[in-house]
C-alpha cells in the first residue's frame, strides 16, 4: 500500500469516528484541509447512513463538486435523503453540464423533481443541454460564459463581466457577439482589463476564432483544443450563434473516455467490464458476469476464424510428407509475426485517427514498413533455419512466407480503420483478436500458396 492510500484509510478511519461520536465540527475542521476528490473517495467507502451524515455537514460548495464529480445512482440517492431546502442550495451551485450529463442517466420521473427543484433559467438550460447527444458538443458543453457585444465600450463589457462572472465557468476567454447573438469574436481577460476605458470591444476583438458547431462530434472538441492548446472552445449553432463553451476539464474528461473506450475494444472487450472494474467494491459475482458478457462476442468470432483457421490448415498436403513435416513448425512463427505487425499497424492507425484524417497513403506506409522489417526477420530466421537444418527447400518456404506475410499484415492492420473510418464506423472496434484472428487466416493461406508452389516445383 503506498503512502496515498495510507493516508486515504487513516481519514476514513478518522471521519467514521468523529461521525459515530457526533463531534461535527471537529469533523468540518478536518475536512477544510481536504480536496474534494479526496472527501469523495471517503465517501465512497463509508455506509450509507454515515455518508448521508457527512454530506449533510460539507460547506454547499464542496457538496456541490462532490455531486459534479459522482455518478447517477450517488446523485440521485444522496439527494433524495437530505432536506428539500438544502437540496436546491447546492443544485443552486453545480454547473449546469455536469449536472445535465448527471441527469440524462436518470428516469424521467426522477429528471421532473430534480427540474422543479431549480430556477426557471436553470431549468431552462439544463433542457436545452438535455437535447443534445451525449457524443456531440452540445452535448458537452456549459452555458456558463461570459459573453459582451461588439459595440460596448471595454468599461461596459468589464462592468457587463463582473456582473456574471460568478455563474461562469472560465472568464479567461470573453466571447464577443453582435445584435443577433452571433460570435463574431474572441478576446483575452487580459487585453480587456488593460485596454483604455472608452475603446470599442469591435477594435479590440480577434475575429480569428476557433469554434465547434454543437451538432459535431465532441473529438473534434478535443483535436481543437489539443492543437491550439486553448482552455475553452466555444460551441455555435449552423447559424453562428454563440450556444455555449467547452472548457478544458470537460475536455481532459472526454479525451480520458475515449482513450479507455478505445483500449478496452481494442482489448476485444467493451465499457461494461471497466465499469465494474472501476467500482467500489464490486461482488465477485458481478465482476464475473460483467467480464463474460464483455468477452463472448469477441471469443465467437475468433473462435469462428480459427476454425476457418483449422479447414485451411487441413489442405496443407505437403505435411503428410515426412521430408517437409518440419514445415510445420514453422507455422506459429509465420502467422505470429504478422499478427504482430497487424496489431502494431492497426494500433498506429487508430491513434492517427484520433488526431487527424487517415489517409491511404498511411496504409502504404505502414506497407513499407512491412517490407523492411519483413526482409530483416526473414533473412535472419532463414540464417537460423539453414544453420540447424541445412535444407535450403525449408529456407525458402519460410522466410518467404514469412516475408509476404509481414508486408500483407502491416497493410492490413493499417487499411482496416482506415475503411471503418469511411464507412462511418468507429475505427477502435477494430480490437486485436479480430486483427489477430484475421491475420491467422490471412498468414495460413499465404504459408499454403507459398509452400504449393514452391514445393512443387523443387519436388
């Protein structure tokens, strides 16, 4: 156990006993000197009836980052055992699309209490965010900006930005609108506060804007701000309307699910099984249940393609032929290395995709790269080969296969996201059984035709 975790059991050893002794204001001066996500994590693991007790004596700010930072089912059951009038201070204080994100994984019924519980304007936000898909922009943006029109002079606009910047979630960036709430421009908290009193927000503007439409992908959020390292993005309708930001947390939030969805179905698992491995103190039971729903569909399929695998495998004659059975040693190596550079190929290219278009001058590439690995392992396994077996028909066969084999894989491995990505397919479901599976295949025909021909000409 490292010296976090020491430390995280000795507050929670601390919290239950100032809690089972009723001490509260001991327990609110601990807990001043804690980060949110720690007094969180406690949480997590304390029961249900000290957890409630707990949440009920944080200041409303804190629980309110607390209810950001947790799921549904901690949402919901925490506020539906605490006092109504407590409830709606610390909704009062929560932002608006993590509150939105929150409560699209909510029942209808329970989305009505949690509405009535908010202001009109809230309310009215929060519906608006509610539209969105959970993969769009909208979807991940906050209404909580500071917006100024073009034609205020830099006293209003700071006036203007004083005045809201409370319900804001960055006050870095001031966006610039015109009449018809149309984003026209961008400028700086700095260029603002140090501008001259009386000059036009118009002259001082960037009118260089990066933006998001909020029917877009939220990747194309990520690749932005990624690129021009901003802290917020703002996110416009087909008309130009200013309709929100998204901020750079929401954005490290974002690109930390992709990447995990990404991995998971490039294990050839899926979301399901991390979501219990990331739970508190899951059953065995359930972890299990989760971990084989996950896992059957990929194992099938591969299981599918290695019987396929198996009926290529059976018309390979030349085994029955004692002088060529070692042949058939040779088998793994030659469909192992081009699984290997097939996943290493298909891996690259869904990473590129993260970033950028893929191109099919990549698979070429990737192609290329084949060759020359393909030429250094099949000169160096025929050396091997020759050296213990001194049967050049055997050289032959092998490191060409294994050649061949290599330049097919790598193309292979880089061409599959690349047609996924113009079939409007996630790419990332390309997972590395299929590609292993696939390569199988793929490597066995290669060693059949390639010993065919060879053999039968020498022979």
């Amino acid at each position: 156990m490292d010296r976090k975790q020491d430390a995280s059991q000795d507050l929670l050893g601390e919290v239950k006993s100032l809690i089972e002794n009723n001490k509260i204001l001991e327990l609110r001066e601990l807990l001043e000197e804690y980060h949110t996500i720690d007094i969180f994590d406690i949480m997590e693991h304390l029961e249900e009836d000290m957890k409630i007790k707990l949440f009920e004596v944080l200041p409303l700010d804190v629980a309110a980052s607390i209810l950001e930072e947790s799921d549904a089912q901690f949402f919901s059951s925490t506020l539906s055992k605490i006092d109504i009038d407590h409830r709606k201070n610390i909704l009062e204080l929560m932002s608006l699309d993590d509150m939105a994100d929150i409560l699209s994984q909510l029942e209808e019924g329970e989305i009505e209490n949690i509405m009535e519980l908010l202001s009109k304007e809230d309310a009215d936000d929060i519906k608006e965010l509610l539209i969105y898909e959970e993969e769009s922009t909208g979807g991940i943006m906050t209404t909580g900006y500071i917006e100024v029109n073009k034609d205020m002079t830099a006293k209003e606009a700071i006036e203007h930005m004083r005045s809201h910047a409370e319900e804001a979630e960055t006050i870095y960036y001031i966006y610039v609108v015109d009449n018809a709430e149309k984003l026209v421009g961008v400028l700086s908290l700095r260029e603002l506060i140090t501008a001259r009193d009386s000059s036009i927000i118009e002259d001082l503007m960037s009118e260089n804007i990066i933006s998001v439409y909020v029917d877009e992908d939220r990747e194309e959020a990520v690749r932005l701000v990624s690129k021009y390292n901003l802290i917020a993005i703002p996110v416009i309708d087909r008309q130009k309307r200013l309709k929100g930001i998204i901020t750079v947390d929401d954005i490290i939030d974002v690109m930390e699910e992709e990447a995990s969805e990404d991995m998971y179905k490039f294990a050839g698992t899926s979301e399901q099984e991390r979501d219990f491995v990331e739970k508190v103190n899951p059953t065995s039971k359930e972890q299990i249940i989760s971990s084989v729903r996950a896992r059957i569909p990929w194992l099938i399929i591969t299981l599918l393609g290695g019987l396929l695998s198996m009926v290529i495998f059976s018309n390979l004659d030349f085994i029955m032929n004692p002088t060529y059975a070692s042949l058939v040693f040779f088998i793994p190596v030659v469909i192992g290395m081009g699984g290997n550079i097939g996943t290493q190929s298909s891996a690259l290219a869904v990473m590129v995709l993260s970033n950028k278009d893929l191109e099919f001058k990549n698979v070429i590439r990737e192609g290329m790269v084949g060759l020359i690995t393909g030429i250094i392992c099949s000169i160096l396994i025929g050396i091997v080969i020759f050296i213990f077996m001194r049967d050049i028909d055997i050289v032959l066969v092998v490191s060409l296969s294994l050649f061949i084999n290599m330049i097919v894989g790598a193309m292979i491995g880089a061409f599959m996201p690349f047609l996924f990505k113009k079939m409007d397919v996630d790419p990332s479901i390309i997972s590395a059984p299929i590609i292993a599976t696939l390569l199988d295949i793929v490597g066995i025909a290669i060693y059949l035709m390639i010993t065919t021909l060879l053999l039968a000409k020498i022979v």
